[in-house]
C-alpha cells in the first residue's frame, strides 16, 4: 500500500484515483489528524461481496463443498431454471 499525505493527494488527485483503480493498490491518505484509504471501486465491491457472503450462515462451508464437486456432476447451466 502506498503512502501520500493529505496535500500532495490533493494536489494530484487525478493520477491518484487512476493508480489505485489501474494496479488495484489502496492508497493510505495520510493527514494531520485523521487517516484514510482510497481503494477502487472494483475493490470496494469485491469486499462488500465478500462480507455479504461470509454473512449468510454455512456459505463459506457450502462454497468449499462446492470445489469439492466433479464438474462432471453438477447440474449443466442450460438445465437450471432461474
């Protein structure tokens, strides 16, 4: 994770929005009395995903039995019915 403080992140926003969400590395904005991160949006999403799925009881255990799973023996996508 890269590092800049408050005024230089200012100053080159732009570039710094483009970093994080090109290469997928946070930026810790770094200022006098408070810190943050920047992270792009993809990122952000992907957490957000991640934190809703390993909320639901038994989705974590029910995904690694999944990978267990013969791609043989899973139902093909043209016979589910949404």
């Amino acid at each position: 994770m890269s590092t800049i403080n408050i005024t230089n992140a200012r100053k080159d926003l732009y570039n710094l929005v483009e970093s994080v969400s090109l290469y997928h590395e946070p930026a810790l904005i770094v200022g006098k009395k408070a810190n943050a991160v920047l992270i792009s949006e993809d990122d952000w999403s992907a957490i957000q995903e991640t934190l809703y799925l390993d909320s639901i009881p038994n989705m974590t255990q029910s995904i690694l039995e999944g990978a267990k799973e013969s791609i043989e023996d899973c139902t093909p996508e043209e016979m589910v019915e949404w």
